[in-house]
C-alpha cells in the first residue's frame, strides 16, 4: 500500500483520547508544511527508520529541509561497530585498544569490563581515572582542549582549527601527539598539522590566513537537488513492533537520550545526561 494511503489511525492503533489527537493534530501540521518540515527518528529500529524516511520522502522533505549533498559530519557513532568490538574482544581477537575521549565501562557496564579483560594492551587517554581508565593497562592523559591543537570537519567541506589559549597546566600530552610518537614521527602536532592541511586542504591558501580566521570552506556546497526515490517495498510491517514490549498492567518507564546535549566529558564536573522520562498507566 503506498505510504500516503495510510490512513493516521494506522500511525498507533492502540492510541486513544489525547494522545490520539496529538497525532492527528501532528500529522495535519505535517502535511500543511511540505517540504518546510523534518520528521526524526529516535529509535535504532530499522523498520521504523524506513517508516519514517517514507513520511520525509511523502512530505517532499528531501532536497529541502534534508540535504543529502552536504551532510553534517557529527555524531556518527555505529552502534553495529560496538557490537562487533565487543564481540572481537571477548573472543581475544583484539590485541590492543586504545581508548579516546570516551568512557564505555561507565556506559555499559561489565559488558565492556569483561571483554577488555581479554585484551593483552589497553591504553586510555583520559585526564583522570574514570570506570575505563581505571581498568586500563595504561592511562596516558590527553591535554585539555584549551591547551590543544585540532582541527575538525563538522559538515561536509567545512574545516575549522584550535589552537592552545593556555600551556599546559600538568604533566600531560596530547592524544595526537602521542600516537605520532609511538609511530616514530618525531614532528609535533602542530607541524604535522600545518603539513597536512598545506598538502590537502589549504590549495595555495596561507596557513597563518586560515588560522586567523579559524575555518576554511574547501569546497562550495552540492547544487545537485536529485531527490531520491523511496521505495516503499522497504516498509517491513512486521518489523514495526520487533522492539516494542508487550502491553502490561501497571506504569511503563521510558527514558531516552535528548538528542541535543551529549555527555559532558573533559571537564572539572562529573559527566551528565540529558534525560526525558515518560510514565504511562
């Protein structure tokens, strides 16, 4: 059945009262902004990820409000990768891991402690002993971001560089620069990176330019609008409810990430979430 032909009480046929308004009034505004509107999946359900790629697709969304050209870089943790680690670790087929800006013990618990066990060299970077560090063979601290040189691609084409405000308060060194002298290249950072961006990025441009301004646009943005073809085949109802639990009596606990704040690390405070808790009767 093609996606526009759903009727809205097919979105949640257990839905009843407000919460059935809710979707009503939701899909209406919806459908009054086509092509002004994004729909967000929140949930790692392929077959609901599909579901709603559909409403974009029936919305008129991609090529407006979705831009396929030039994608934001961020956040592009897998969680198929982890699993996949995870499972390598436990079987002892990882002979070392390093581990950045992350604290996967505190997130996963003994899931990860125990697979790490496993691993003959562990080498976290962290500024302090946290779950993971503390369980590492080696803990090496990265400097703090305001006593570091980086650089980062946060969209497609668009570079931006930091460079220190402070020395170094402690007796630290950063990540990068620690891998490259575990390499055996003796250049700091900073040169590595001047010689990086001087080869494949910078076209002529001056560095000292381009530090100036802190962000260099490498390339202008994808005039191509193709919009991709849904294809509706890929709707998979039986797949819909895979993740959903049976119904039960009593209150039903909710919790999810925000997708706006993440995890505060590196700082002089303890790590936090963001969290919205729902309860259902």
């Amino acid at each position: 059945m093609p996606l526009q032909n759903y009727p809205a009480s097919a979105v949640n046929a257990g839905s009843s009262g407000d919460a059935q308004k809710e979707i009503e009034t939701t899909a209406k505004a919806l459908v009054e902004n086509k092509g002004k509107s994004v729909v967000v999946c929140g949930i790692n359900n392929v077959a609901i990820q599909n579901l709603v790629n559909g409403i974009n697709s029936m919305l008129g969304n991609y090529g407006t409000t979705i831009d396929l050209n030039n994608p934001c870089m961020l956040r592009q943790g897998n969680d198929a990768d982890l699993v996949s680690l995870l499972a390598e670790m436990s079987r002892g087929e990882v002979s070392a891991l390093f581990i950045y800006n992350s604290n996967p013990v505190y997130t996963l618990g003994d899931t990860f402690a125990d697979a790490m066990k496993k691993v003959p060299l562990s080498v976290s970077f962290a500024d302090r002993a946290d779950e993971t560090a503390s369980l590492c063979k080696y803990i090496c601290p990265d400097h703090h971001p305001l006593e570091s040189w980086n650089d980062a691609e946060p969209r497609k084409g668009f570079y931006s560089l930091c460079q220190p405000t402070i020395s170094p308060l402690f007796s630290t060194r950063q990540m990068q620069e620690s891998l490259l002298t575990w390499s055996g290249n003796v250049s700091g950072y900073r040169d590595y990176m001047i010689q990086h961006w001087s080869s494949t990025l910078l076209k002529g441009a001056n560095w000292n330019k381009t530090l100036q301004d802190g962000v260099l646009e490498n390339s202008a943005p994808s005039a191509s609008n193709n919009t991709p073809k849904f294809e509706t085949g890929s709707l998979k109802p039986e797949g819909l409810n895979a993740n959903t639990p049976s119904p039960s009596s009593g209150f039903e606990l909710v919790i999810y990430e925000k997708t706006g704040p993440e995890m505060v690390t590196r700082q002089t405070i303890h790590g936090c979430r963001n969290y919205r808790i729902r309860f259902r009767k």
